[in-house]
C-alpha cells in the first residue's frame, strides 16, 4: 500500500509540474490532456482557460452520488446485521434497501466514468479553438530541406 501511495504521490507532482509549466508566449497542449485525463474535475479546461466550472460540478455530483450510495450501502448492512444479533434472523427490508442503494451507487460510479470520457474528448475540441485564439501554443515537426542540408526538428508555433 505504501508503494501505491508513493507512485500516486510521484505522478499527481509530474501532473502538477507539467501544468505549471509555461512555455514561450503560449501554454502547451500537452498539460491540458494529462489534468483531464488523470485529475478531471475540469482541471484541463481550467489550465487551457475555458470555461470549468460545469465540468466540476458534474464531476463532483456524480462522485457525490455514488459515495452517498455506498455510505448506505454500509449502513444499511451494519443495521441488517445489527437485526441478526438481536432478532436472529435477516430482514428483508434491509435486503431491499441495500439492493436500491447498491443501484444508486453503481449509477453514480456510471456517470462518474461516462463524464470524465465526455470530458476528455471535450479537451480536444477546446485546446483546438485555444490553438486557434493563440492562447495555447503547440508542437510540430519540422524538416528543412535544402540543397546542402536537411534539417529535422520540432517547430514551436503559439
């Protein structure tokens, strides 16, 4: 668990680094794509300088969803076995109840991923306009060809 730990903690201060990073006059594309697809929660709109806020809000509430479904998914187990102890046999009130909430937090788990996909798909289309309003700079390759030379490289453009 603590390896596990420890390589979240190195990746989450890359992603963090990489969207600190400010190059030339633009901002690179490439932090935009890794917040949205590792943090989410509208981090990527929010570095490229789009609007983020719906996108923390879905994120959140579907987080919110499925966490309140499976906090209930326990307590209603903790009070079917608190019914066994005293009654000795299992209610099927309780059986119910966690059945609906297991329903709700598998809901809420399927928003959740359906979202951060939308979410991330979305990134492309809003770093393309960024691009295209000089805020966000890009790579590309470049070759030079010339009748002494052939130069190979990266172009930067913002």
């Amino acid at each position: 668990m603590k390896t596990k730990f420890k390589v979240f903690t190195c990746v989450f201060l890359l992603i963090v680094l990489v969207a600190s990073m400010g190059f030339a006059e633009g901002k690179s594309a490439l932090p935009a794509y890794l917040l949205s697809f590792f943090v989410g929660f509208g981090t990527g709109h929010l570095y490229s300088q789009a609007e983020w806020r719906p996108w923390l809000a879905a994120d959140a509430g579907a987080l919110g969803v499925a966490g309140i479904g499976g906090f209930m998914m326990v307590l209603t187990g903790l009070m079917d076995a608190h019914d066994q102890n005293w009654q000795g046999g299992t209610s099927s009130g309780a059986k119910k109840t966690a059945f609906v909430w297991s329903i709700v937090s598998i809901a809420g788990i399927t928003a959740y991923g359906i979202i951060r996909v939308i979410e991330f798909v979305d990134i492309f289309k809003v770093v393309k306009q960024q691009k295209e309003a000089g805020v966000i700079a890009y790579w590309s390759p470049a070759i030079d060809v010339r009748p002494s030379e052939v130069a190979a490289g990266l172009k930067y453009s913002y």
